[in-house]
C-alpha cells in the first residue's frame, strides 16, 4: 500500500461521499468522516474500528468548523488529505426560487467547503505538504436550465479551487476539484431540494427536465465505487490535476461547450478586439 494518509472526508452518510471513505478505508487510510446524525457515524465507525472515525458536523455550523477539526486531528493526527464532499443539488428556474434558497445552496456547497479548508490550511502550510480535494460538478463548467443555483454554486467552488491551487503550490500543498457527471447516488433523488413551480411559462422547459431527471435517478451512468478508485489515483499522484471531469457525459458535454465558446468568440472577436484605447 502507499503511505498511509489522514483523511477528512465530509457528508460520508451517502453518496459520493461514503464511496469515498470506504475505498480510503480498504486501501489502509485513516478517516475521519463528517455526519449529521449520530445514528450514521456508528455506521460509518463500523466500517473499521481503529481506523474510521466519525464526527458529528454540519457543514454550515462554521462557527464550530475549527474545533471540530482540531477535535479530529487529536484523534486521527493530522490531515493530509481534506475531501469537501458534502453538499446538494437544488432544482428549480431563477424567478422561481426564494433568494434564501439561494443562500443556503451557496451556505453548504461553498462556504462549508472553504471553512473546512480554512481549518485545514495552516498546518498543511507549515508541513509543507497536503491535498484539498473539492468535489465540484461537470455542472461547475457546463449549465442547463432548472439548476442555476446550483451551477453557481459549482461554478465559484471551481474558481475558488483554482486560484488557491496557485496560492498553495510553492507550499507543497495541492489542490483538485474533482467533477463528476451523473452518477447513481440520491443526489437527484431524495438529496434534492426542488423549488415549488408558480409560472406557467416556465412549462414547456421545466417539466420535461423534471421528468427526465426523476426517471433517470438511479440509473445514473456513473460508478461511484469507480469514482472513489479515480479519487485515490488522484491522490496518490506526483502531480495532481488541478481539475478532473468524471464521466462520458461530463468530457463529452465539457468539450462540447468549449466548441461553443471558440466559435462564439470568433464571431464576436473584432467587438471584443474595439475596446482599447486608439
């Protein structure tokens, strides 16, 4: 096995998130995996008992994120490896969604995140080594409509991912936002929070996408046993992406939009090109 690591993986109940930690655990690492109920960490310490270690944190408590986290690392030792996992996916058009729908997506999908990175961070800088993986979403680079909460909300944890990745680099400390595409989780499933419908004009675009997804959930493509094996290939390598998409559907739906793009700004490049001075 390579060196073992310590990792802190957060929302490992479900998902993404407990594939994650149990491939962690069968390769020989220590984890310590955040849950909301009691109930789930003895699940989760269950898995193995000397090595899996379960703590009881919302991910939007931020104000009890760092003892938290320092709680962990007297258990476990110190983080190498910090996973922001948790998260949800909210469904629903723009003119149809509360504003604080809006402010709690953005509450656990990006600041949870960069408050558990914020806890990690400094002694991953003094020891001059580390790994921040940030489970983003191809919906990170890519939209479509019904989710543009949640797009947001990936969209600014991958700018986030990148401009630190160029913060920490000279420190030894690396980070990943890892994008998945469909996988077959409950992310479309009972995870997702769905914004009530009120406008008849938003028919004809809504609800075949609301079909489509509810029909689809569980049967997504995605493996997410596979998608935890591509995790700890991440992990274990010399030079880590800074971004990797996860899934057919994510590089055939990224690369088609970077298609887009090109051609998009070909044709507009002499307006863009006007704008300095003469």
């Amino acid at each position: 096995m390579a060196h073992q690591k310590t990792f802190l993986i957060t929302g490992v109940s479900s998902g993404l998130g407990a594939a994650f930690a149990s491939a962690a655990l069968e390769a020989g690492h220590r984890v310590v995996g955040t849950v909301r109920k009691s109930d789930d960490g003895a699940a989760f310490a269950a898995e193995a008992s000397d090595r899996a270690h379960p703590l009881l944190l919302d991910v939007t408590d931020f104000d009890r994120i760092p003892a938290a986290v320092a709680q962990a690392e007297q258990t476990a030792g110190p983080i190498d490896v910090l996973v922001n996992n948790a998260g949800y996916g909210h469904e629903g058009t723009l003119e149809e969604s509360p504003l604080e729908e809006l402010r709690r997506q953005f509450d656990a999908n990006v600041f949870g995140a960069v408050a558990m990175i914020k806890a990690v961070l400094p002694g991953m800088r003094e020891r001059r080594s580390g790994h921040i993986v940030n489970v983003t979403s191809m919906g990170g680079f890519i939209t479509m409509p019904g989710i543009s909460y949640y797009c947001g909300s990936k969209f600014a944890l991958e700018g986030i991912s990148e401009a630190l990745a160029k913060e920490v680099a000279s420190f030894g400390v690396r980070v990943t936002a890892l994008a998945p595409g469909q996988f077959r989780t409950d992310w479309a499933g009972r995870s997702m929070v769905r914004s009530d419908r009120a406008v008849a004009d938003y028919d004809a675009v809504m609800d075949p996408i609301r079909a489509a997804r509810q029909a689809k959930s569980g049967r997504q493509p995605g493996d997410p046993a596979k998608a935890a094996a591509a995790l700890l290939t991440v992990v274990d390598a010399k030079e880590p992406p800074v971004r990797l998409y996860l899934g057919d559907d994510a590089l055939a739906l990224v690369e088609g939009k970077l298609g887009q793009m090109k051609a998009e700004m070909a044709r507009w490049e002499t307006l863009s090109r006007s704008i300095n001075f003469d």
